[in-house]
C-alpha cells in the first residue's frame, strides 16, 4: 500500500488522466462532457469522503453538509458582495473546512460507529434546515439564483475563456483540476506516515494510541482537508448549476448517492470511489428512460454489490490490482512481490 | 518518590466503575530491568492496572509515576512516547495492514519518512520470527504469530518498560515455548517487563518478583518462591487451579 507505483501502474494512470484531458477536444457533445463534469465532482466528493471514512474508519454520514456549505458560502458572497468566485469558492473551502473542525470534535469522543453516523447526520440536517429556513437569504426551496459564473479570462496561446452555461469545456477543465488536484493530494496522503497512521487508527485506535500516534491530531487532519475539499467542490457546483436549493446539496439523498459509488466501487481504496462515480453519474443517466425505476435498479445495485462483491468493483480489476496499485492491497507493486493472497 | 532503581512507582491506585471497585489501593514498585509478574484469578482486576499503567483508563484514585514524572494525567500515545508500550490481552493487529507494515505504525511518532520507518521495523520483525510473513496481512495470521506482532510492534517503540498481557492466552500449546523464549530474550534488551499470565508455570519461570491481586485488591508481593507459597494465593488461586485441572497450573 505505502509503496510507489510500479511503472506499468504509473503507465495505466498517465494514460487515464491524458484520456480525461483530451476528452472534450475530441467530443463535443455538451451533454456527454456535463455528465463527466458530475461524475469528476461526484468522484472527488467520493474520494474526500472515502478518505475519512475508508481509510481513516470514521464513520461520517454527513459529508453533504459541506457540500452545501461550500456552495451557499460561496454564491452568496459572491451575489451579494460581488466578489469573484475564484476567491470565493477556495475561501468556501476553508469555511467547509472550519465546520468540519466543530463536526470533529464531538465525532473524537465518540468510538461508537452508529453513533458518530448519527452526530454527523444530524449536524447536516441542521445546516439544511438553517438554509431553508433563512429565506431572505437563501431563497430555501424556492432555490436561490443569479449566482455568478466565474470570470472569464485570456490564456496566451488558447484565448478567450468564458464561463457560460452553453459552454462546458471551460468548466470540463476547472472541475478536470479540481479531480485531479483532490485525487493527487488523497494519494499522497494516503501513501505517506498520514495514511498509515489513518489506516493503523481505522483497525484499531487503541493499539494506534499505544504506538504513540496522537489521535485527535490524526482525525482532526483528515476530517478538515476531507470537508475542505468537499466544500471546494460544493462552490464549483454552485457556480457551475447556478441555482442552488437545500435540498439539491443538501438532502440525504446527495450523501447515500456519494455512499453509493463509493460502496459499488470499493470501499477503502484508492481507485473505487472514482470508478463507482462515473458507473453510477452515468449509469443512473442512461437509466433515465426508465423513470424512477432507475432508482429501484440502482438500489439493487447497491444490494447486489454489498452481497456479493464486498470489496466492490473494484475487486473486478485484482488482476491488475496488484500491477497497477489501484486495489485496498496496493502494496504489491515491484516485481519480487507474490500475488496477494486472497 | 521513585528511587533510581525504580522506574515505575504506582501509589494507591485506584477505579471504580459505577458501583464496582475494579482495582483498589493498589501500590507497588517495579526495578528497572526486572520482570515484574501479576498475578490472580479472572476479574481480580489485572488487565485493568495495565491500562491504569498504560493510560486506557484513568484512575479515580492514586498515582502512576513512571521515571520519577508523574504520568497519571496522560493519555496512552503521550505515555507511548515517554516509553511505556504494551500487548493486548485480545489482540489488536492492524488487520488491513502487513506486518511490516503494523510494526512501522510504531514508529510514526518516532521517524519522517516511510523509508526511515521501514528500516527501523525490519529488525523487529525478524526479532519475533515473523521475517518470512513480512508481507502478509496481519489478519492472516494465526494468534500466535498475532501475539509476535504485537511484541515486534510494541518493541519498535523502544519502550523501556513493556507491558505484556497474557502473552500465551489464547495460543496453541506447540506455540507457547517459543513464545516464552521470546519474552526471556525480551528483557536481554534491558526492556523492563511488566506480565500479567494465567499460566501459572509460564509467569513464575519468567518473573523476578511478583505480585498476587485479588477482587482489585493486592494481597501479596514478592519472588516467585514467595507467592507460591503464600497461604492466601496458595488457597485462593493455586487450590483452585489445582483442583480445576492442569489447565491453569
């Protein structure tokens, strides 16, 4: 797990990212790249969320509170106070992060797992009701608009960038670096003393303690850089969609659809909150013939996964796991390694 | 006041759950380089001094001092630093992780960088035999190859006293001489040992002194040969393993 990737791992990965870069230059079809644009949110989101929970074992069910307030914090500051949203939204970020610091510190005296789901549940639902409740402000259910998009600008060679809804390659490429950036930086964290330290503290926290390993300072970490990127992640969507309710960022059911593809692609890895990502965004998408039925297959989906696949998706890729590094046992990745048991 | 001789002084020790007086005045001084052995029937209150000792818990009543600084008021990982570590009675591999992997958890408050900690667990690993499962997952092990992680782990802290909880609980009988050869290796390091055993024959061949808790309380200390034959261990514990069969004898 803690080793670097082999070659032909960091080969697979080169060529993944170079795909999702050229992407948009090879398809234009603006439906096609707005789905990759929820599945990249979506995934990042997955990621964050799976970091605190699939690596660090705390069991936080209320990640989609920062989620909303990112995106609240950064599109009203940027309505009301005009303020550009590229400062605005890392400054969401930071807000999500700080809430997620107050969340942490009833989720530390916790151990028990239904417990601090409940905490953190709760602490989402407040949020929620909050924004519905302070209408002036928000608009609540009526959905609050005219939030700005973001500013346009010239880049030398390409040109004119403009944000607009006709146009998705511009945003393709913000939310294309947000993906990149909160996958790049959970992969370093999590191949670094950090991530053992988290993993140690996720199987047991009482030998974890025992080995000197601070918990409050280990948990505290990860629940602020996860809600910190959640948060960042919630701005973009604000200023991405434009219309904003509680309940689209910040109902239970954005959470149980970020479980889900974490849960379908495998729980505690590094590669199967993306994978179930962009397998559910576009999956649940194709399904939209079939009307709300789409959301009975996807619970069975789930079901089916949990039942018989536990490791989720994820596990479809073992034989390339332990070559490309993407699998919970990543740790076999040069070439005098046995296969991995199991 | 701990002598220079003592590293760990424990003085009227006491917790209460609700109602029940789990350890009770309890007061005793361990040498430095010895192994100290604690001994007594199930629920006489042992597991729970390791963790008053280790800073699981936190008395209701008494002090810990451990080199001369009072260490009652600390939590386990300020404890772990200070050099204190310990084994589970059940225990607790890092399941998701290898071996080597488990053993470099200790030494993330101790080294920078991954490699650094690699490099120091390797020695431990081989130190308990556990070099050709290097790369195993801890949750593949049987629990005697467990309880020699949980030494290895313990150990690459470089702890100067080392609590061991029922090191032989719970293992096979093939399994129990090799893991006594380990623990007497263990203090040629000059670790100071602190055992809790309930088999009988193991703690008294390992321990130095000892001391016999009962119902929280302690009722005798000293050498092995001592406790033997106190009259109250001998009627309280030894009669009835004595009469319960060999399995604790």
């Amino acid at each position: 797990m803690f080793d670097p990737l082999a070659p032909q791992g960091r080969l697979a990965v080169a060529a993944l990212v170079l795909a999702l870069l050229v992407l948009p230059l090879v398809w234009h079809d603006t439906y096609v790249l707005h789905l990759v644009i929820l599945s990249m949110i979506f995934g990042a989101f997955a990621v964050a969320w799976n970091l605190a929970t699939g690596f660090a074992g705390l069991k936080t069910f209320g990640h989609h509170a920062f989620f909303g307030i990112g995106a609240y914090f950064s599109a009203l500051v940027s309505k009301d106070f005009e303020i550009t949203p590229w400062i605005t939204a890392p400054v969401a970020g930071l807000v999500a992060a700080c809430a997620g610091l107050v969340v942490a510190l009833p989720v530390l005296r916790i151990r028990s797992v239904p417990h601090v789901a409940m905490v953190t549940l709760g602490f989402a639902e407040i949020v929620r009701v909050l924004l519905t409740v302070f209408r002036e402000t928000t608009r609540g259910e009526m959905g609050l608009w005219g939030i700005p998009a973001f500013d346009g600008f010239t880049l030398p060679v390409i040109g004119e960038v403009v944000f607009n809804a006709a146009e998705k390659v511009p945003y393709y490429y913000v939310a294309a670096l947000l993906f990149l950036g909160t996958v790049y930086a959970t992969v370093r964290m999590v191949k670094s003393p950090v991530g053992l330290a988290l993993v140690a503290i996720r199987d047991s926290q009482d030998a974890a303690e025992s080995l000197g390993i601070n918990l409050t300072r280990y948990k505290l970490l990860v629940f602020s850089a996860s809600a910190f990127a959640v948060g960042l992640l919630g701005a973009f969507y604000a200023h991405y969609i434009l219309l904003l309710t509680p309940s689209s960022v910040l109902g239970l059911d954005l959470m149980i659809l970020v479980i889900g593809m974490t849960l379908i692609g495998g729980v505690g890895t590094l590669f199967g909150p993306i994978l179930g990502a962009f397998v559910l965004t576009i999956g649940v998408e194709a399904m939209r013939g079939v009307g709300e039925y789409r959301m009975l297959i996807y619970g069975a989906l789930i079901v089916i996964v949990v039942m018989f696949m536990p490791r989720g998706l994820v596990a479809l890729l073992d034989g390339l796991g332990p070559r490309f590094g993407f699998g919970r046992g990543v740790r076999l990745a040069t070439s005098d390694d046995a296969p991995r048991p199991g | 006041m701990t002598t220079g001789e003592d590293i760990l002084a424990v003085e009227g020790l006491g917790i209460r759950f609700g109602g029940l007086v789990a350890v009770n005045d309890v007061s005793f001084r361990v040498r430095r380089g010895e192994v100290f052995g604690l001994l007594g029937p199930n629920g006489a209150g042992k597991t729970t001094l390791f963790n008053l000792i280790a800073g699981a818990l936190h008395p209701t009543s008494g002090r810990i001092r451990f080199e001369g600084r009072d260490v009652t008021g600390l939590r386990p990982d300020r404890r772990s630093r200070l050099g204190i570590a310990r084994t589970f009675q059940i225990t607790q591999p890092f399941a998701e992780l290898t071996v080597e992997e488990n053993v470099m958890a200790a030494g993330i408050a101790r080294h920078r960088t991954l490699a650094e900690m690699r490099a120091a667990a390797g020695p431990f690993v081989d130190m308990v035999g556990l070099g050709a499962k290097r790369h195993a997952l801890a949750k593949e092990l049987s629990t005697g190859q467990r309880k020699r992680l949980e030494l290895a782990r313990a150990m690459a802290t470089n702890p100067r006293l080392l609590l061991l909880d029922e090191v032989t609980g719970g293992v096979d009988q093939a399994s129990i001489p090799g893991l006594i050869d380990l623990v007497a290796r263990l203090r040629e390091t000059g670790v100071t040992l602190i055992l809790v055993e309930h088999n009988m024959r193991v703690i008294m061949r390992l321990s130095d002194r000892m001391m016999f808790l009962n119902r929280g309380e302690k009722l005798a200390e000293g050498s092995p040969d001592e406790i033997a034959n106190h009259p109250d261990v001998v009627s309280l514990y030894l009669g009835a393993a004595h009469a319960g069969g060999p399995g604790h004898a």
